[in-house]
C-alpha cells in the first residue's frame, strides 16, 4: 500500500527537540531547550529582544553604521529600511547616515535643514521640528529664534557658556542655564558645523534631540491635516497604536512617530527601557535635586 506523505511546508514546526537544539517555535520546557538568543515563552521558543527571527533561528539585531550582519533583516529591526552590505555592514537608507546616541545609533538625514531622528522624514523631507531650540531668550540672539547647539564629545552638562554650542545639552534662558541631560542627547549631524553656524563655538556637531525614554512617553499629535499612516507608542498600555500624521506639522510635533510598528515596537518596549532613569545607561546621571517640572521651550 502506497502512503502519501502530508504536506507540512505550511505547518509551523512544533517538534520536541534534545536540550538545547530547539529552533523558533519549536516546544519547549526551559530556556535550555533553546538556541543561542532565545528563550522558553508559553512552551515555544522564541528570540530575546536583541534578536531577530529568520530562517528558523535567532540572530544579533546589528545597528546601522556597525559590522556584524549576515542578513538585511538584522538591520532592519532596528532602523526600517538599513541594509546589510556585502562587507557585512549595516549601512543606513540613501540620503540618511548613522550617529551614535547614549540609547543606540540611529540613522538621521544628512540634508539641510538639521531634523532629529524621529520622526523620520516623509517623501524624504526632513522635518526640523522636533530639534531643541530657543524662540527668545538665547544669549547669542536675545528676542530672536536659536537652536541649542552642542558639542557630541563634551561631558559638560551643567553649564552652557552662554549656549556657545561647546558642551552637551544645556538650555540657556537668558543668563541661567537648565540641565538637559537626563531627557535629551546631543546627536552628532554632519550639516552643523562651525562654518554653516558661525555664532557658536568652533567644536560645535550636534542638536539637541529627546533620548529614547521621553521620546517613548510623548503624546500623539496627529497635526490639522493627517494624511500619513505611522505608529504612535502609548506608555500607559506599552503597545503600539497606528494613527494618521500630517507632515508638515511644525508647533507642538511629537517625534513618538514611527514609520512602522516593528520600529516602534523595537524602539519603545519596555524590553528596550533598561536604565534606571528610562532609556538605556546613561553617561551621566541627573543632578539629587533636580526639578523634572521645569518647562523649557523649543
């Protein structure tokens, strides 16, 4: 009697396999029945939060700029649209390029005007809105508009030096300055230079951009004429809530706003949140007495 063997190319595996040799959704018991980069979740394993499943196994998420990848999708997973390179290097979308922040590097636009990382260009527009600023009070331009500029080296967070740009995030208001530190990074961008930006001081690289944890908590703001589909993380629920964006939002734009839910997701879950003041470790720690209420603007 002839049997005919059953099709499984469309069934998940779901096999008991010896300790740990199990593969991505096969069962299991412990975390010693997995693989490298996996854990035991509900009786299957599944990938840690730094890795990403492909081909039945769990590899290291890779981040732009760094060398490692095998795969594209170990890019992607944590900026969307990187790609691996055939040197084994996670290289950032055309017209993007990687910076390194105290959470992470990103991938930011290499074009005019300066934008911070999130929310990331729309029809490859960079949008300057969510960069820090001063619309009155910056000692180098009083009553007028500045951006607080800074300095990606600089250990510097107490004082700004009349907000010459020479240290990390400081906010100068007039003749006192704010400390920053614990809620913004300074991102290095290669359009802020001493020559495009001559009234700060000569060290001058970065803007000022909220780090990953209070970019995390910020509210939705869809804008007066949503059109764009993008993700918006909600901290009350920790899940990822799709809504509509108007791009051309400039007052009171939020960069919790993510071209896709895996980014948002990879980018917001607790998982992700691992120091003690939100985000990941810090270089530097908030001051005993600061006051989290002190209202800035920007």
């Amino acid at each position: 009697m002839c049997v005919i063997p059953r099709d499984t190319s469309h069934t998940r595996r779901r096999r008991r396999t010896p300790t740990g040799s199990s593969l991505v959704g096969d069962v299991c018991a412990f975390n010693t029945d997995c693989q490298r980069g996996m854990f035991c979740s509900s009786g299957n394993c599944q990938c840690l939060s730094d890795f990403v499943a492909f081909e039945d196994h769990c590899w290291p998420k890779i981040n732009p700029g760094e060398a490692g990848c095998v795969d594209s999708k170990q890019c992607d997973a944590v900026w969307p649209d990187t790609v691996c390179s055939v040197s084994g290097v996670c290289e950032c979308p055309p017209g993007t390029v990687p910076s390194r922040t105290r959470d992470g590097t990103v991938c930011i636009s290499s074009q005019l005007p300066p934008s911070c990382p999130l929310p990331e260009p729309h029809a490859g527009v960079s949008n300057p809105a969510t960069v820090l600023a001063n619309p009155s009070t910056h000692p180098l331009n009083p009553g007028g508009y500045m951006p607080i500029l800074c300095t990606s080296t600089s250990t510097e967070v107490q004082k700004s030096y009349g907000g010459d740009g020479s240290t990390w995030c400081v906010y100068p208001d007039g003749d006192n300055d704010i400390f920053i530190a614990d809620i913004y990074d300074c991102i290095a961008h290669p359009q802020i230079t001493k020559e495009l930006f001559p009234e700060y001081h000569h060290t001058v690289d970065g803007i000022c951009c909220q780090n990953r944890a209070f970019v995390c908590v910020q509210p939705m703001t869809p804008g007066e004429e949503p059109s764009v589909p993008r993700w918006w993380f909600n901290a009350a629920t920790g899940t990822c809530v799709q809504f509509t964006w108007d791009p051309n939002t400039i007052e009171g734009a939020s960069p919790n706003n993510f071209r896709t839910v895996e980014h948002c997701e990879s980018y917001c879950r607790d998982t992700h949140l691992c120091g003690p003041y939100g985000g990941r470790q810090y270089l530097t720690k908030p001051k005993a007495n600061y006051d989290p209420g002190v209202v800035i603007a920007g």
